[in-house]
C-alpha cells in the first residue's frame, strides 16, 4: 500500500501531459524553473483553496518532462509579467 500514492500520483501527471500534448521531449527548463515557490501571476486562492502538499517518488525523467513542459508552456506569460 505505501507506493499506490506514487503510481497514483504518477498516472495522473502522466495523463496530465497526454491530455494537454505535452507527453514528448523538449529542451530542459532553465535552473530557475527549478525554483520551488508560485510563479508570477499565480493566484491566491487562500488557505481553503490549496491543500496541504503531498510528496510523492516519481520517476526523474517524468519530473524532468513536466518541469520542462510547464516552463515551455508559461515562459512567454512570465516574461510578459516580469517586464
């Protein structure tokens, strides 16, 4: 029972990137995609509106494709907001 949280958590951002088309390779995100905190423009959605986090042991490879995928995604929207 201890990892049915990790392949739970690990179908779900698998499926997550199919469903968006981000399941393929890219080119890494910077260093600062890596940064844990919200990015800008993120909103506030209070103490009610964010769950506690979860850890889970995910493969490297898989993290490395959602961090990517999310930093190719949002990079235009950030630049725009930090201008």
């Amino acid at each position: 029972m201890l990892d049915t949280k990790d392949a739970l958590v690990e179908y779900s951002v698998r499926k997550g990137l199919r469903v968006r088309g981000w399941d393929h390779d890219r080119d890494p995100a910077p260093e600062d995609a890596w940064d844990q905190g919200r990015w800008p423009g993120s909103r506030d959605r209070g103490i009610d509106g964010c769950p506690e986090p979860i850890s889970a042991r995910l493969d490297s490879v898989l993290v490395a494709r959602t961090v990517a995928a999310c930093w190719h995604a949002s990079a235009p929207a950030i630049e725009r907001l930090r201008a």
